[in-house]
C-alpha cells in the first residue's frame, strides 16, 4: 500500500510538472511571433532596431515580408497589404492605408497589427502599442488568465474515488471498533480494519484508466490525432458542442478558381455535386484562352522557386492573384515560365484600393501591332472600361443583352460565398503605340476605356476533402457544430451550407419567402442564425439561451474575445465544448474549452501550445475518428470500471464474516493485492483494444450528457445552491479557505439538505460509474461471486480436510486460542486430532479455492460486461484476441502462486490445491451468464435505448473537390 502511495505522489507531482511546463511553452511560443529586428527612424535615418526597444512613437518602415513588430498606424502607404489571418482568421489579404471610414479598430485600413504579415507594399507608420498592450499581448494574457475545466473523466472518478473512499474509511473504522469491543485484541482488530479498507478500494482502478487512456492515445496518433492530455480522449467523446473555425480548419486557407464566365458559357474548374458549369475540357477555348493569359501574365505574384510545377510553390503575394496564377499554371503547365519572358511587361500599373484594378501592357503581338494591354479587377469597375466583348471567337460590342448575361453571373457567383474578377484586353493599335511607346502612370498617356470585355472568374477558399461528411456525422451524432470565424457573415453562410453545417432556413431567408418582415417571423420558424461579432457584446441570457438551442449557428466577424465569450457561455449552460482552430486569435478560446483541438501544419505554435489535441494532417475529418474512439474508450472504461470493481464485493464479506460469524481469515490484504494488481488488472487491461458492439452504434447514440432544457434548468438550480467565493478585491481572484474550515465543511457537508440534494438528483445523460454499474457490480454479479467462493471454501476444507463450516465457526470463536497457525495446538474433532499444521494448510487450501473461484468468475464476467446493448452471446464477444491473452496471463500468474511452494508462505496459497473442485466456480460462471442474460432482455424492455433523430437535408456523399486539368501550351 505504501508503494502505491508512493507511486500516486510521484504521478500528480508529474502532472504538475508537465502543465507548468506547457503553460511556459505558451509563451514561448508567444514570444516567437514578434520579430527580433524592424527598420525604425532613430535620428532622423532609417536604422536597424531590436523589436523590443521599440516604444510608442516611433517611426517604423515596413516592406513586403516583414512581420509587423507593434501595433501600429499607418500615416503613409504605397499598395500596402497585410496578412491578418493569424490573428482575424480572414484568408484575404487586407489593404491598408492612410485614413480610415471603419468602426471597428480590428478592421480600421489605418491599422496594423503586431505578429500580421505584410504581403505587399511598403509603408511608414507610427508605433502605437507594443508589449502586453497590443492585440497579440492581449491575446497571451487572455490565454495565460485562463484555466482549463475538469474534463468529465476526471470528475466523474474523483467523485467515485471520494465514495469509495468515505464507504472504506467509515467501514473500516466501524469494524475496527467492533473488534476492540468482541475482542479487545488491538492487533486482532487494525489487521481486520486494514483488510477490510484494502477489500473496498480497487487498488488496480487508477493503473488501469491511466493505461486504458494511453493506449487509446496512441491508437488515436496512428489516425493522425495528438493527444497532449490523456483526459482529452474521452472528453473529446463526450463534448455537445464543437466551435470551429473557418480558415485553415474547415477551408484550405488558399483562393482557388472555381468558375469562369467567358464567351457567353459557364465553366467549372472544379469537381463538385453542385457546380451548373460545364467542365474545361479545352483551354484553348474562346474567352477562356484570354483568362489564362491574362492570370498568367498581368500578374504581381513572386516564387520561392520555379524548379518545381506552381501548385507546389510558396507564392508571396495577394492571395486571390495566387489563386489565378495556380489556376493557369496548371492549364499551362510546363510553358507557364516562358510566357513572361516570351511576353515582357513593358508598363504597369498596380492594384489599389482606389481604381480597384491592376493594368499592364506586354509584347503580345497582334495583327494591328506589337503590345496588348491586360486588366483585371473588380467587375462593375471593369465592366464600365469596356465597350465590346468576345463573342463567337469575335469581337463584338457590348449590349443590354450582354450586360443582362453578366450580371446574372455576376449574381449566381457572389451567392454562393465566392470572390468574383473581371478581365479584359485591349489590342494598341501600332501606329499610336509602337514598341518602344513610353508609358508614363502621371500622364496616364495609355488607353482608359474602350476595353474588350473577355469574362469573370469566381474564387473561393473551399471546404477540405472530407469537412462536409465529417460535420454531417458529428450532426447525426448529437454534436452542435458552430462555425466561428472573422469573416464576412456571407461568405460564412455560403460555405457553412456547403458543408452540412446549415441546411435549414435563417430568420432572414424565411422572411424573404414568405414576404414579411424579419421581425414578424416566429422563433420556432427557422433554425439558423448567423450572428454578427459586434452583436455579441449586446446578447442578453434570454439571447444566448435562444442561440444554443438552435441547431444551426454561425458567428461571423469575431474577435479573441468574442470567441472566448462563446465557449464561456456554452459552458455556463453545462456545454462539453470542443474548439478547433489554427490561429493566434483561437489560443484564448482553445485553452478555455473542455477540448482545445489545434492544426499541426497550418497552425499557429501559439494555438498547439494552448490546445489538448493536434489534428497532425489538418484533416478536419480526424475529428470525427476521434470523437468515435472516444465514445468507445468512454464505453470500454465504463466495461472496464464494471468488470474490476465486481471482484470488491467478494472480498469486502469474508471480511465481515470474519468478525461476525466468525470464521478464520477466509482472505488476507495480500491476497487481495495479488487479486486486484495481479490478473485482474491484466483482464482489464484488454479492454482497451474492445471493439465496439456495432460498426456505427456509437455514432448514433446522444452524447452522454446531452444538453436540454430540463439540464440547463438543474444546472442554474445547482449553482444558485452552491454561490462562487468571494473575490479578493486586490487581486479579483477567489479567496481561498484555510484548510481547517475546509476540512470541517467536507464533513459537516453529509448532514445538509443541499449535500443530499445534489447527490440524489437525477441528473441528465450517462456518468462513468452509475446506478446499474454499482448495482450489477456491487449486488447482482458480487453476491453471486460471493456465493460461489463461500461455497468453494467450505467444500474444500470438507471434502478435504473433513472440517465443517460448523466446526470452523467454533474454533475462530473460541479466542482463548489461536488456531489455523503452524504452531497451534492439536485440536480434536469427531474422532480425528488435527495438528497446527494440518490446519495452517486446510484454511490455505481453502485461501487458494477462493482466488481461483474469484478468476472463474470473473472470466465469465469479462465476457459478459462485452455485452452493453446485445445478449453476452455471439461472435462479437470473441473479436477481441487480447481478451484470451489477458485472462490466460491471468491464470499463469495464479498457478504461479499457487503452485510454487516458496510463493505459498507469501501469499498464503497452498500447492497442494486440486482443479477439481474448481468446478464449483464453473457452475456458478453459468448461472451468472443466464442471470446477465434475463437481466438484459428485461432491461430492453424497461428502458428502451434512445436513439438520435434523422436530421434532413444533410448530404453525406464524399466532399469531391479537386481542380480539373486540361494541360496545353497557350500562345495568344
């Protein structure tokens, strides 16, 4: 017992150890994000400073690929673009400037913050903020200030522990006195005491979650699934709710070409179930030539390497010009780096946030002259440039009827969430534009209308392979799926409905059918919401109640804090919730969560280190393993829990037998020990490679503590029973009470109408160890184990030894002498004198009938406890092969005992045992398999399962998405 004190001590002290070190990661990786070196203005010239010496109003100079060192205002700027979607989750790059129109200081084109990219441009701007007050610093404090919830696991099996432990402690103490008063022998009665408190403690329980756990946790990491937190395994089984984000979790993260309107036709360069355009099977084809070359040649985009094919180069610049550039150069293929130098650019005129187009004139030659003018941008500004358009390999001038088929594009595109271009050409006319033509941007000496319209071209960042499944599965297994995220709430929408998360009607949409007024749509007419951030800070409960039991929910346009609030309140109304997220802006809201899921490859280390798990492929669909696994770890522990704690009964009564009857020691604290960290430890152990009963059973069932309106309502009872501490008004952390008063509370807490209430309730969903796993453990299969090894003692001492169950009473009742001991004396009964060593190994032999009959037993229960939703019968109970291993470990490590005479002094076994009599033990294996058999079929009938219900208009075919590829060398 002191070794596993012992043990117990070094266990948590690692625990600890190990959060303090994943709390100064955080940091660390914090710390990782802010530069080390930025050009700054120190006395009046442009130096090379240490980030960390910057103070607020300094002057600092920013170019493409630096990363910003501070909050900062931007009081000049030349095309400036930044990357904010490490701390926004916005995949679009974001023009910045001098001046701002926004309300928002996240969204202000004046603002640049610290840890963001710059993409493009350069600028000068002013520091601000640095250190602890920027938003990144905001972001660590909010993270380092939060503390995870107890995951359910752990709850759950300290409240078990605690029961366990007050039952063992208070029977102990109990016996302990009735000992002293029976027999007024001290020695006589702790070793009964300590027997008894080692009988009721399952010494093996603690060995085997924490085993049970780590070899989930690897399975889980074959799957591509990190688990930093063993709890985290189950607890991602059990979560209600999952918040995820949008960018790099349920999308790429990278702008890619889904369609292209040119020459009056709908293309789709993408694979998908819902695309109305027609495949490009030529890239020659009319108007979709001219896209290529255009994306290919009127570009700003730079390469990291043009050794390997574009889709497998870093590309530094505007995300959506990459998204055109990958597009072509998987059309163009191996031609792509020769058309520039083929067609040199002899003039340009970049992007910017006021013209909201980029130009540029090339050696294309033509048959009217040597350079052809290239633009694209945004449509309506484009649209209005132009004065024909190519039609029929022609080119023909732009009428209402064009303008008609344009804007229903136009339209078709931007509603399904996409980023929509246009692109036009102009052919310069030789003799006014020769080849060595100066251009010049300040006299604007270049055409500036009359363009020719060639089409449009939509991007998106669309779903990984495998998002819509993985959320429609999650859905079908009883599990919220919000979507929060920085982006705009239609674009949020447009992707949430691709992807399973939204499939019913906003308030909004169901207005717009039925011709009323948003405010005149009933709350029971709609099951979707999509929610603007800045609504957030105004919800009210009544609000946020109305939100969680909505079954469809966007939060669009959030901020760190916003996020946090989220997951807060989900908790507050008893929400297991699970986060995912890749980014800076997710690491509060990750740490907060019950489960904190990360990306490996597209996340921020700020975001692994606050997270419990790592999806290690960034697949989305990983999640949905894991929730499976960890329903069916939360299955086998339960399987597990039931098997290992049946045994305590058995060995709690020849206990009390013991002292009450009494009879010899029918069991010592070291047979015990050998029992529960012996071969039962090692059957337990296989139930961690258990399968589960059915392929999707578990998927269809609730979560285990499902979140309704009777819950939430236990849950405001609970804590308006149960106030929080006051706060300390230094610090605004909790006082703390001094242990004395702790320690009288805990036990005045048994004698209240509140400790009562709490423990007596029935509370909603399914807890680790229930009613029927304490009633078949302790009652049903623990009396029947009694009943057998009772048996099996006395027939072995009879059969045996010729001493009945009569006579064993009157010699452990006789207390003048100590019998059962070598050196006790002779005693006669019925003619026969029986020595102190006859009857030393008559009461082992008994002992050693007793462990075998607990092994039997609890064979027969090891297979039965299979068996949670079927009958204990059939082929499902045999898939598992480490069953045999464990329960054949089990018995060499028994006959090892048993059968090595030096081992029988220490255990107090007798190798003199014979196998017959183990035939007890069978017979009543038997009679507990029929017993657990009639018990489930009644309980099928008593108490049906619940399954959950078909939600409508989910789309579980396989997310196909992919980029079609027509390779062919293009030469306008």
């Amino acid at each position: 017992m002191g070794a596993i004190l012992i043990a117990v001590a070094f266990i948590n002290a690692g625990v600890e150890w190990y959060q303090q070190r994943k709390s100064e990661n955080t940091l660390a990786a914090l710390l990782k994000m802010i530069p080390a070196k930025t050009h700054a203005i120190r006395e009046g010239k442009l130096d090379t400073v240490e980030a960390a010496e910057l103070v607020a109003g300094d002057v600092v100079f920013l170019r493409m690929g630096d990363k910003i060192p501070a909050d900062c205002y931007v009081f000049s700027a030349s095309d400036l673009k930044v990357d904010n979607s490490s701390l926004t989750g916005e995949s679009e790059p974001q023009e910045r400037q001098a001046g701002n129109t926004m309300g928002n200081p996240l969204e202000a084109t004046n603002m640049i913050f610290s840890g963001t990219l710059v993409i493009g441009g350069e600028a000068y701007a002013i520091v601000v903020r640095t250190g602890d007050n920027t938003v990144l610093g905001q972001i660590a404090g909010m993270t380092a200030g939060e503390e995870k919830a107890q995951s359910p696991l752990n709850h759950e099996i300290a409240m078990y522990v605690r029961i366990i432990a007050s039952v063992a402690i208070f029977t102990g103490a109990v016996f302990f006195i009735a000992g002293m008063c029976l027999y007024k022998d001290f020695p006589f009665a702790i070793n009964f005491a300590i027997g008894t408190f080692v009988a009721w403690v399952p010494e093996g329980l603690p060995a085997t979650v924490t085993m049970l756990l780590t070899i989930a946790a690897k399975r889980m990491a074959a799957e591509n699934v990190l688990v930093k937190d063993l709890q985290g395994v189950e607890t991602l089984g059990a979560i209600t709710l999952l918040a995820t984000d949008k960018t790099g979790t349920l999308t790429r993260n990278q702008m890619t070409v889904t369609n292209i309107w040119a020459n009056g036709r709908l293309y789709s360069s993408t694979r998908g179930h819902n695309d109305m355009g027609e495949p490009i099977t030529n890239a020659d084809a009319s108007g979709v030539r001219e896209i290529i070359a255009i994306s290919t040649l009127c570009r700003s985009v730079k390469f990291d390497r043009t050794d390997v094919p574009v889709e497998k180069r870093q590309l530094l610049g505007d995300a959506t010009e990459s998204g055109l550039v990958r597009f072509a150069g998987a059309r163009i293929g191996s031609d792509f780096d020769e058309m520039l130098p083929r067609h040199p650019k002899v003039f340009e005129v970049p992007f910017n946030s006021a013209n909201k187009w980029m130009l540029s004139v090339h050696k294309l030659a033509h048959a009217d002259g040597p350079l052809t003018l290239l633009i694209k941008g945004a449509p309506e500004r484009i649209l209005r440039l132009c004065a024909t358009i190519i039609h029929g390999d022609a080119v023909v001038p732009l009428t209402d009827e064009h303008r008609k088929q344009y804007d229903e594009t136009y339209e078709y595109m931007a509603s399904r969430g996409h980023r929509v271009l246009a692109f036009a050409q102009l052919q310069l006319d030789g003799s006014e534009y020769p080849e060595d033509y100066v251009f010049s941007k300040k006299t604007q000496n270049y055409p500036t209308g009359g363009y020719t319209f060639v089409g449009l071209a939509s991007l998106e960042d669309p779903p990984k392979h495998g998002v819509r499944e993985a959320i429609g599965r999650c859905r079908s297994a009883g599990i919220q799926v919000m979507m929060v995220t920085g982006d705009h709430p239609l674009t949020a929408e447009a992707i949430g409905r691709k992807i399973n998360l939204v499939v019913g009607e906003t308030r909004e949409g169901v207005a717009r059918r039925t011709g009323r007024a948003v405010d005149d749509v009933g709350e029971d007419e709609y099951d979707a919401m999509v929610i603007h951030g800045e609504q957030i800070s105004e919800m009210t409960e009544r609000d946020w109640e109305l939100v969680f039991r909505k079954p469809e929910v966007i939060f669009a346009r959030t901020s760190p804090k916003n996020k946090l609030e989220i997951v807060t309140r989900a908790q507050a109304m008893g929400h297991i919730c699970g986060v995912t997220g890749d980014g800076v802006n997710d690491s509060p809201a990750l740490k907060k969560a019950d489960l904190g899921i990360a990306m490996n490859e597209s996340g921020s280390d700020v975001s692994k280190e606050a997270a419990s798990m790592i999806l290690l492929d960034d697949n989305f669909a990983s999640i949905v393993k894991g929730i499976a696994e960890g329903r069916l770890i939360f299955a086998n522990l339960k399987k597990s829990i039931r098997y290992t704690v049946t045994h305590s009964t058995p060995e709690v009564i020849p206990q009390i037998m013991y002292i009450i009857v009494p009879l010899p020691p029918m069991i010592t604290p070291l047979m015990i020990l050998c029992i529960d960290l012996g071969f039962e430890i090692m059957a337990a152990l296989t139930y961690a490679w258990e399968p589960p009963e059915s392929r999707n059973g578990l998927m269809k069932l609730p979560p285990r503590k499902p979140v309704t309106m009777r819950s939430v309502a236990q849950l405001r009872a609970y804590n308006a029973r149960h106030p929080p501490p006051p706060l300390d008004p230094e610090t605004g952390e909790p006082l703390k009470q001094r242990w004395l008063r702790r320690v009288a509370h805990a036990l005045k807490a048994p004698f209240t109408r509140v400790w009562w209430q709490d423990r007596l309730e029935k509370k909603e969903g399914e807890i680790l160890v229930d009613g029927d796993l304490l009633s078949w453990s302790y009652i049903e299969a623990g009396l029947i184990s009694t009943i057998s090894l009772v048996v099996t003692f006395f027939v072995v001492i009879y059969c045996r030894h010729h001493i009945s169950p009569r006579q064993l009473r009157l010699m452990a009742k006789d207390t003048s002498v100590a019998y059962f001991n070598k050196d006790s004396p002779d005693y006669t009964y019925g003619g026969r004198t029986f020595s102190g060593s006859d009857q030393f190994y008559a009461l082992n032999e008994g002992r050693t009938g007793i462990m075998f009959s607990i092994y039997i037993l609890q064979v027969f229960n090891l297979f039965i406890c299979k068996a949670r939703f079927r009958l204990p019968f059939g082929r499902f109970m045999f898939r598992n092969i480490k069953t045999f291993y464990g329960f054949g470990c089990g018995l060499l490590l028994l006959v090892f005992v048993t059968y090595i005479p030096p081992l029988n002094s220490v255990f107090n076994s007798s190798y003199k045992s014979i196998p017959l009599y183990w035939l007890i033990a069978l017979g009543f294996g038997c009679l507990l398999l029929v017993y657990a058999t009639a018990r489930t079929l009644f309980l099928r009938r008593s108490r049906p399962i619940k399954w959950n219900n078909t939600i409508q208009g989910l789309h579980m075919h396989p997310t196909i998405w992919s980029t079609r590829h027509t390779t062919k060398s293009i030469e306008p």
